[in-house]
C-alpha cells in the first residue's frame, strides 16, 4: 500500500507540475502542419479545380495574409483581456471552420473570402502563443525558449509540404481534409489541457494587465528596428518561394508535387537546424553586424537563384536558404521581444512584417512570373533586399548615435532572468 501511495504521490506531482509549454509546444507543432499544408495545398487546389493563373493565385496568398495583418495590428489587440488559452480555441476552432467551408463551397470568390477569414482567424493563434510563451523571461533563458518554441513550428513546416504534396497528387481536396482534421484536433488539445490541467487553469496572464502593470520597466532594443527590416524584405523572398516557386517548378523544372514539396520541405528543415544552432548559441545577441550580414547572405543565394534551372541546383540551394530565413528570423523575434513588456504586441508586429512580406513576394511575384520569368522574379526578391540592407545602415548610423542598443543590452544582459 506505501509503494502504491508512492507511485500516486509521483503520478499527481508530475501532473500538477504539467504548465503552459506541455500546451504550446504541440499546439504550435499541429498548427504549423495544418498551415503549411494548406498553404501548399491550396494552390494545387486552385491550378486543377478552379484552372487559376498564377497571378490569381498569388493574390489569393496576398488576400490570406491581408486579413492576418488586419488581425494582428487592429481586432486581436481588442481581445487583450482575455486569456492566451482561451484565444487559441477560438482561433484553432475558426480554422478548423473556414477550412471547411472552403472544402465545401466550390467558389472562387467564396475561397477568397473565407482563405481570407482562415488567416483573420489564425492572427488569434500566434501573436497570443508567442507572447504568453515569452512571457516574464529574458536573456539566455528567452533564447532557449524561443529556440524551442521556433523548432516546434518548422518541425511542423518540415513535415507539411512532403505531406501537401503527396496528398494533391491523389486528390487536390484531400490536404483541405487532413487540415480540417489537425485544427480540430489541436482545439480538443487546448480545451482538454485548460480543463485539465491545473496550472494552466490558474494561469491568469492577460498581455493588456501585464504591460499595464509593468509599463516602466520596458528596456526594448533599438536594434528590433533592423531586425524587423531584415524579416519583411527576406519574407518578400519567402513568399516567392512558397506561392511562385511550386508553380514555376511543375512549367519549367517539369517535377511532380512530390518532389515540390520535398523541395520546399529542405527549405525546412535547414530552417529547423538554423534554429537549433542558435538556440545555443548567444554570439549574435545585440550585435548588429549579424543582422545586416544575415541579409547580404540571403542576397547572394537570391544572386544564384537566377542562374538555377535545375532541381538539383534548387536542391543545393534550398537548405542554404533556410538557414539564412533561421537567422533572419531569429533575430527578428529575439530583439523584437527582447526587454519588452507587451510581448503579444511586439509578437503581432513580427507576425505583421512577416506576412506582409509574404504578400508582397506572393502577389507581385506572381503578376511578373505571370507576364515575365521567375528570373525577373528573383530579380524584384533582390531588388527588395538591397532596399532592406540600405535601411538597416540608415537605422544602424541612428542606433550609432543615441546609443540606446548599447544602454538597452547592458540591462537585460545583467537582469536576474538574463543571467
């Protein structure tokens, strides 16, 4: 009887002791997979059911992305005094709706408007996880987090292209199924975990009490602004890359999906090592030279892309390109929340510059690969990053002036929960 009152002593403490990462690390893992099959998905969906162009699709992509930003900067903030938990039910079981409705309407404007509303519904599922993650910590110890919380949602962006393809080639609305599925069940996962679990039951963080409450305390970095350069200007590329390129492959390159997916799936993957390499490592925190040669990286791979013609050429290229999106984006989320107190917020404009980079490579690249080449597609991705480099010297030379990264790092670096 003593050994079994042990073993339940045990079994209840490790229960008890169960908190908010047991919920947004696999939640975060079913979304990106649901996300990125539907994403890849879609546009096969679009070019055999609908006969769609490749501009039609990219402003499809665009109008997705639209409705995220509108979400993110304007609707979300409303529902600030709600709890985290209780917006990503919400927001998974929308998904979970729209996708459906997307399934079962068989119209181009109607897919519009309801992509359209999937990605309104989705800005109530990353700012808030983000931000609740984040949420109190600095430092080391946000790195690491962050770094797991950024390895749990490529692991799912590996895994949904290879998915996405293999799926389309058997039937182009079984990846709209197998996503209505997986946002389903991440809502059950949610609403089981808040239920159940009881340190996630008294978790009473709400972002609009917290930055109220700490509002003095805020030490953000000057250098978020660089950073935040760096993520549109490389997701201008992302979006080419995702929306144009699966087209451009099937034209010109003459490959299956399969090996689409498989492409777009080392992307990936190397996006996912990237992220697991800084995760332990601090060399690049606060430094600015780091984020300014993350973007010159990313512009010489852009430089060869437009030599490349082959799939083995893409297959070379591809998982540099992801560790270069890892790098980038890394310092985008670290110096975004870095010292800061409204973690959702500053989450919403990483989310916001991001998509609105993938809007601009998505739909203006594909109006050019519609009436030019993919060529001149990589040739605008450039053209955006050299834009992208000279802003961040201009703010770098201002940064240089005030001295505030400087003052900014000093303070989280010796913080009790940077140590």
């Amino acid at each position: 009887m003593r050994y079994i009152s042990q073993q339940r002593q045990i079994i209840r403490s490790f229960y008890t002791g169960i908190g908010k990462t047991a919920v947004i690390f696999p939640s975060t893992f079913l979304v990106a997979i649901g996300t990125g099959m539907l994403n890849l998905g879609i546009i096969f969906y679009m070019r055999e059911v609908y006969h769609a162009l490749p501009g039609l699709i990219g402003w499809l992509m665009a109008c997705n992305i639209s409705f995220y930003i509108l979400g993110c900067l304007l609707i979300r903030p409303l529902f600030e005094h709600l709890r985290p938990r209780y917006l990503l039910i919400i927001a998974t079981s929308c998904m979970a709706a729209f996708s459906l409705l997307i399934y079962l309407c068989h119209s181009v404007p109607l897919t519009f408007i309801l992509y359209g509303f999937y990605g309104l519904s989705a800005s109530f599922f990353w700012p808030p996880i983000m931000g609740w993650l984040s949420q109190k910590i600095e430092g080391a110890e946000l790195n690491r987090v962050m770094s797991r919380f950024n390895l749990s949602w490529s692991l799912g962006i590996v895994i949904s292209p290879i998915l996405a393809g293999f799926f389309s080639e058997r039937s182009p609305e079984l990846p709209i199924l197998g996503v209505i599925i997986l946002f389903i069940c991440t809502s059950l996962l949610i609403t089981g975990a808040a239920l159940a679990l009881p340190k996630i039951r008294k978790d009473n963080h709400r972002e609009k009490q917290s930055h109220l409450k700490d509002k003095a305390a805020d030490h953000s970095t000057f250098l978020r602004f660089p950073a935040w350069v760096g993520l549109f200007t490389s997701f201008v590329a992302v979006g080419v890359i995702v929306t144009i390129f699966p087209l451009f492959a099937q034209d010109s390159l003459e490959t299956s999906k399969s090996m689409v997916g498989t492409l777009l799936s080392m992307r990936a993957l190397f996006t996912t090592i990237g992220f697991i390499l800084l995760g332990r490592k601090i060399f690049w925190h606060f430094k600015a030279r780091y984020i300014v040669l993350g973007q010159i990286f990313l512009l010489v791979l852009l430089l060869f892309m437009i030599r490349a013609h082959s799939v083995i050429f893409f297959a070379t290229l591809m998982p540099l390109l992801g560790l270069a999106t890892s790098f980038i984006y890394s310092n985008s989320l670290f110096h975004g929340v870095a010292g800061s107190t409204r973690r959702a917020d500053r989450m919403a404009v990483h989310e916001s510059l991001l998509t609105g980079g993938f809007i601009t490579g998505s739909s203006i690249g594909g109006m050019l690969y519609q009436h030019y080449s993919m060529s001149t597609v990589f040739l605008f991705c450039i053209l955006c990053g050299s834009a992208g480099i000279l802003a961040q010297i201009i703010f770098l030379i201002i940064n240089k002036r005030t001295g505030l990264s400087s003052k900014t790092r000093n303070k989280n670096e010796t913080s009790p929960s940077g140590a």
